[in-house]
C-alpha cells in the first residue's frame, strides 16, 4: 500500500471507526423511481457512480455465485449484475410486479412473491421458466429459503401469516399466525428461530422453526414517536447470531437487538422511513435505506450511533455491501 493511501485508511479508521481497517468494496443502492442502482466507496463512503438497470428496481441481493440480482417491479423482470464489471448479464422473467424473493442454496431456483396473484412462484434461474405456483394468502411480500433449501416461509401481508412451503412438493405444510403486516424475514445463525417483522403491530414474531410454533413477540418503542410510526420492516442479523438490526420505518431508527435476552440494547436514529439494512463483513457499519429522504445512513455498530448520511437515488429501498 502506498504512502498516501496508507494516510488516507489510517484518517478515515480515525474519523469513522477507530480499531478497523480501511475496507474494500462496494455498497449498491437500489431506488424505486431512478431504475438504476448508486454505488458508494467502502474506503471512503463517497458515491462513485450508478449502473443503469429495469424498471422500478426493489428487493436486491447477492446470488449464492456472488453477482447482484434486482426485482424490477415494473418491467417483471430479475437483473443479474456483474459486480466486477458493472454490466447485466441477463434479465430473467418473474412475471407481474415482482418485489421479494430469495435463491436456493444451490443458486438454480428464484422464489418470488407474486403480490398481483397472490402467490408463490418458482423461476428457473437458468431459463426464466416458471417452474411451480403456491396459492397463498393476500398480498405475498416477504421470501426466506430455510439453510437447507427444504422450506419456503413467505409473508401474507394481508392475512398476517407466515406459509411454510415444502420446496419439493410445492405444498403448503403450515400457516402461522403472526403480528399484523408481516414483511421481512431472517433465520438465526443456529437455524432454530424465524424472527419476522410485522410493520403494523410495531414488533418482530419469532417462529421455532422446528415446529414452527410461536415462541415470542418483540415489541418496539421509540421516545417521542406515534405507535402507528413504529413500523418494523428490514431485518439482519450479526454472523454470530447474538445482534439483531431492525430498521424501524416511519419512527426513524434502528433498534440494535440482543438476539439471546429478546432485548433492544440500542435505537439509532437515521433518515426518514428506514426501510432496509445491511452489515459490511467486519460488522463494524450498518447501512440504512432510508426511503422518504432519499438517503443512506452509515451507522458506526460498536459505538451505536450515525457517522454520515449519503444521497441516493429517489426512494432507495434494497441495499447489498460487495467486499
């Protein structure tokens, strides 16, 4: 490493996060309105430029091979990016208004939630070609494949439900009843609780997922805001499974969450609407999409609070950390 940069890692570790070092990579932004996603610098939390993509770009995440893969809602389409390279490789079918989804372990099928069907769709990730529909409640939004790639649970938003869906099958094995307006999902790292969030009843529902029973309820509270604000959606936890991050919508935090004690330890507050969340590898910063501000938050996690806030595209909604 260079004299200069050398100086420059050691000033940023002094200015953001004093004990780490300077990481190397990319944090992509998806937005609703701008079909194109905003990268920013790892090193030096600056924009440096966006890739044109489909209409309408939400829900983005890594593919199990490492490429970036967006649901384009309004071109019904997934867009497979070449992080290395900045350019699509492809665009795969997922029929009407695509918003979630997740990827099989072995990366070969897409699972989407049809909203406009309210269904279940199994994609082809090869062809595009629609494998298998699961009929489930109103209003499909939230998709996690279980660690094994056994099980489908997918949110009713409507119906307050999680549906349990044998992957082989396509059958529905269950329905749990969860807290109003379900949305996101996460597994923790043991593989034995499914935390949900319910954007309407202020909580996350934490599933066994051994008999899928309901074990608990977190309730969140944040000083000075409307209960009805209180509006949990994007969710992720520490490698360790011992930290939870919940980006608390309308009420403008983050709660940190001690996974273990069922707890909230911190509330960081961050932009207007946070709406999603992701951890760079270190697990030292947390971004935050903050959706009504156009922006995202760079929280400092040891330190539990904001350490810069960066513009992004109109209505930002998914983001993914590339090292």
């Amino acid at each position: 490493m260079s004299p200069t940069r050398t100086t420059f890692c050691f000033s940023a570790l002094a200015l953001w996060l004093a004990g780490s070092a300077c990481a190397q990579g990319t944090v992509y932004v998806s937005s609703e309105k701008d079909d194109a996603l905003t990268m920013i610098d790892l090193a030096t939390l600056a924009i440096k430029g966006t890739i044109p993509t489909c209409k309408r770009g939400r829900h983005l995440q890594l593919t199990p091979d490492r490429m970036l893969m967006l649901a384009c809602s309004d071109s019904g389409v997934a867009d497979l990016i070449d992080p290395a390279t900045g350019q699509s490789l492809r665009r795969i079918p997922l029929g009407d208004d695509p918003e979630a989804f997740d990827i099989s372990p072995d990366g070969k099928t897409i699972y989407v939630s049809s909203e406009d069907d309210a269904a279940a769709v199994f994609v082809d990730a090869a062809t595009g070609k629609k494998l298998k529909e699961v009929k489930v409640g109103q209003e499909p939004e939230g998709v996690k494949v279980s660690p094994d790639g056994k099980l489908l649970y997918v949110t009713s938003e409507v119906a307050s439900l999680v549906h349990v869906i044998d992957t082989a099958s396509g059958k529905v094995v269950k329905n749990i009843k969860v807290g109003k307006r379900p949305r996101r999902m996460v597994i923790t790292a043991d593989g034995k609780e499914l935390w949900v969030t319910c954007e309407l009843d202020a909580a996350v529902t934490i599933v066994s997922t051994a008999d899928h029973s309901v074990l608990a309820t977190l309730k969140f509270e944040v000083t000075g805001a409307r209960a009805q604000d209180i509006t949990p959606v994007g969710i992720q936890m520490s490698r360790d499974g011992k930290r939870a991050f919940v980006a608390l919508g309308r009420a403008n935090h983050v709660a940190f969450v001690d996974v273990a004690a069922r707890k909230v330890t911190d509330l960081v507050l961050v932009g207007k609407r946070a709406w999603n969340v992701a951890l760079d590898k270190s697990e030292k910063r947390l971004f935050v999409v903050n959706g009504l501000s156009d922006d995202l938050t760079i929280v400092d996690v040891p330190g539990a609070k904001p350490i810069k806030t960066v513009p992004v595209g109109r209505v930002p909604y998914g983001v993914v950390v590339v090292e």
